[in-house]
C-alpha cells in the first residue's frame, strides 16, 4: 500500500465525483521499421475493427494461406459452438502453428497484472514483439501458479481437450493460458506436438461488442473465479460498459451471473477504487488493491450509496466519509466489516466529530494538508464506533456501565502517561458525570 505521513482530505464535490477514468498508458517508445511487424502492432492496438468490419491484416492472410495449403489441419471431430449476433453457429476447429497466433491483451484474466507490469516498464506492451510475448506469456503463467501446474500436466498427458477461440485475425480470445504453456513446453521438450493449438476462428464479421460478449460469456463460466482476481472482474464488466452496454445488456449477456443492480453496483465499486488510486498519487495502479477489494465493496455498498439515499445528507458530507475511508484503507488494517461503520459514524454527530478531529478539520469542504498516524486514526475511528455502539445501547444502562468498569479495569496506573493532566481532567470530568449518574439512580 502506498502509505506516507501525510494525505490530502480532499471534501469538494469535484473531488470526489467518481468519474470514471480509463486506465492510465503511453505511448508506445519504438515501432519496428519492419511493415509487416508495424501493420500486425497497428491492426492489434485497434482492437481488430474500425467501423464494425475486421482490418484484413497480414496476420489474418498467413492464418487463410496455412488453412488452404494444410487441409488436414481442420479438426472434423471437434467444431465448437459459439454465439454472436444472437446467434449460435458451429465452427470448424483448425490445428494451427503457435507462430501464427498473438495473446489477446485486453484479455480480463490478467488486466491488473498487464497494466502493473505496463507501469514497471513505463510503455505498452506489444503482443507481436517478441520479446513482449514472452512477458505476456509469464504473466499468464505467474498468475495462478496451481492451475498453471494442473493445466501443464492435463496438456502433457491428455493433450488439448477443447479448442480455444481466436478472431479472424488471430489473437486468442479463449484459451491464453494454454497457449503460454503449449509455447513452454515446445521450447523446454522441442516435441512437435507442443507447437500447435487447436482453435475455432471467427469469422470478419464480429463486431467489437460481440467480441465481448463472447470473451465474458466464456470467462464468467462456472468456475470463472479461480481464473479471475476480484479487479480483473471489474474491469473486464467495465469494458462491456465502454462498448456500450448497459448494465442490463451485461447482465444479460453473462446468462444473469450478476443482475442488473449487481452490475452497476460492481461499476460503482470500480468508480470508488479509481477514486482511491488518484487519492494515493497511483492511478491506474490496480494491483495496490490485492487484499482490500472487500473493503471497497463495504465502502461503496454500506456506506457511500446508503448515505447518497439519505436526504438529510449532503453531497460534501458523503465524501468526507469516503475520503476518511481512504484514510482508513490506505493507513490501517482495519477489516472491511470495520470499514462499513463509517455510515453510523456519518449519521451521530458527536461520533463523526470524534472521528474527523483527528485530521484537524471542521468545515466540510475544505481542503486540508495534515500528517496522521496510523494509531491516532484508529483511536479516532474506535473511539467514534463507541459513541455509536452507546447511543444504540442506550437503553441498556448496566451493559454500559459493565462496559465502562472494565476499560477502567484496563488502566495501567504505573504507566508515565497515567500522571499526565489531560488523564487527571478526564478522571475529574468522569467522576463528575459518575455522580450525576448515581444521584439520578437514587431518585427513581
């Protein structure tokens, strides 16, 4: 987590509009001189369209030429079904040449990793370099390295079972991982069989959005979670959103995996988690969000669009709380269950008071540079949870008192802090209210 001693606390409206971003990238560095190597990484880095028809690339010529001079490279016995345009139309699977083929780098599996990796080397990566493939190819074996270890063996003693997906031009849409392994294997073992894939091609006609369609129907199957991280699925559901769909369209489209609000609520979270990365000075920078996903879906889902709802509470106030939640996140190791609190904190006046003290601000809308440490911001946040935690115990005077008895039983009399004034002002002011207490009792 990118942590330092000071933060800015940033209330405006503006600030915190959760508009979305794209992920940040240059420009690439070099261009081969080389035609055929620039018309491949141009025609790549178009996402394989312009203006719905596919750009007929030298790439997707070598794959017809193979598949016209190899007959025999057609598959008869495999064929896949595959759906587009609202449609389901079987196509042949063809055993093609690994050379052939490019990765598909807009592929959701490892999107977090792509642009971490993209950030470390300050450029684009470019599938049809070489040296850029192998890194790609590392980055697909890296991610999961069990099912990278299970899959190795099924392919080394069963061969391919399914064929994968690839567009007409040859980027594979279905079946990355094994192609990485296959590319592995051929290079560790130089066995023939390891040097081919067997793929169904789709035809020119698949529009971009089809193209989504069938990657996420694909990638969202049954046990789609042990090949996606949790940002990965928010990005790749975010890329159906910047083709245009709706969440309803994405909804539909994943067989109603996710429905329409769970969508938009997964977007919304997504918004939140771009927010926090420019918050930290780390935009576009997903990997920092391994491990505190939850958080942020506590965050957005029991804080900040329950309070949104509320009408007594003002846009400058939301934020405040999200920017304190930042704080909380980037700071400490509070739980996402303690994250969710924050909504009680922002609706008890004396909680949320106790709770932004600690930064120095009082004015909603500000815009403060201050320095906090992680253990004045957790007896910030615990002690504004006990406010709220009494005022709903209310009622339950003796659970309050018992409450009470056994944080003085705690107190460490011998410690140097014990002697200090502010602790002698606290215990007077404690007695006080102790014998307002007792003298109120005797009275009933």
């Amino acid at each position: 987590m990118h942590l330092g001693s000071g933060f800015a606390l940033q209330y405006s409206q503006r600030s915190f509009d959760f508009a979305q971003d794209r992920p940040a990238g240059g420009r690439f560095d070099t261009l081969s001189t080389n035609f055929e190597t620039w018309s491949l990484h141009f025609q790549h880095h178009r996402d394989y369209h312009k203006q719905g028809k596919m750009l007929d690339t030298i790439r997707a010529k070598a794959i017809s030429t193979y598949i016209k001079n190899h007959p025999a490279c057609e598959q008869a016995d495999q064929g896949r079904y595959i759906t587009y345009g609202g449609t389901a139309t079987k196509h042949p699977a063809y055993k093609l040449p690994l050379r052939l083929l490019i990765h598909n780098i807009s592929n959701g599996r490892f999107r977090s990793e792509l642009l971490e990796k993209e950030e470390q080397l300050r450029r684009k990566l470019d599938p049809t370099a070489t040296e850029d493939a192998a890194i790609i190819r590392k980055l697909l074996l890296d991610q999961n390295e069990s099912e990278t270890k299970a899959l190795r063996a099924d392919l080394l003693a069963n061969g391919q079972q399914e064929p994968g997906i690839i567009t007409f031009d040859g980027a594979v849409i279905n079946a990355n991982r094994r192609m990485a392994i296959l590319w592995t294997l051929h290079a560790e073992t130089k066995d023939p069989r390891f040097e081919y894939i067997e793929v169904a091609r789709l035809p020119k006609g698949v529009d971009e959005v089809d193209l989504w369609r069938i990657e996420a129907g694909l990638q969202f199957g049954k046990d789609f979670r042990l090949e996606y991280g949790g940002v990965n699925e928010l990005l790749k559901l975010r890329e159906g959103e910047q083709q245009g769909l709706s969440p309803k369209d994405i909804s539909q489209a994943l067989i109603g995996r996710f429905t329409e609000k769970v969508v938009k609520d997964k977007l919304d979270t997504l918004k939140l988690i771009e927010s926090y990365l420019r918050f930290i000075n780390a935009k576009g920078e997903y990997h920092r969000i391994t491990g505190d996903l939850e958080k942020f879906i506590s965050l957005h889902n029991n804080v900040q669009q329950p309070l949104k709802n509320k009408h007594d509470q003002k846009g400058a106030q939301v934020a405040e709380m999200i920017a304190i939640g930042f704080s909380l996140i980037q700071k400490t190791d509070l739980p996402h269950m303690e994250i969710r609190k924050l909504r009680g904190i922002a609706t008890n006046e004396k909680a949320r008071k106790e709770l932004t003290e600690v930064f120095g601000i009082e004015i909603p809308g500000g815009i403060k540079e201050v320095k906090v440490s992680k253990d004045d911001l957790v007896e910030a946040f615990t002690t504004a949870r006990e406010v709220v935690e009494a005022q709903q115990e209310r009622d339950k005077p003796e659970r309050l008192i018992k409450r009470a008895q056994s944080a003085l039983d705690g107190i460490n009399m011998r410690s140097a802090s014990f002697k200090s004034s502010s602790v002698s002002v606290a215990l007077l002011k404690l007695k006080s209210r102790v014998d307002e207490l007792i003298m109120a009792a005797s009275k009933q």
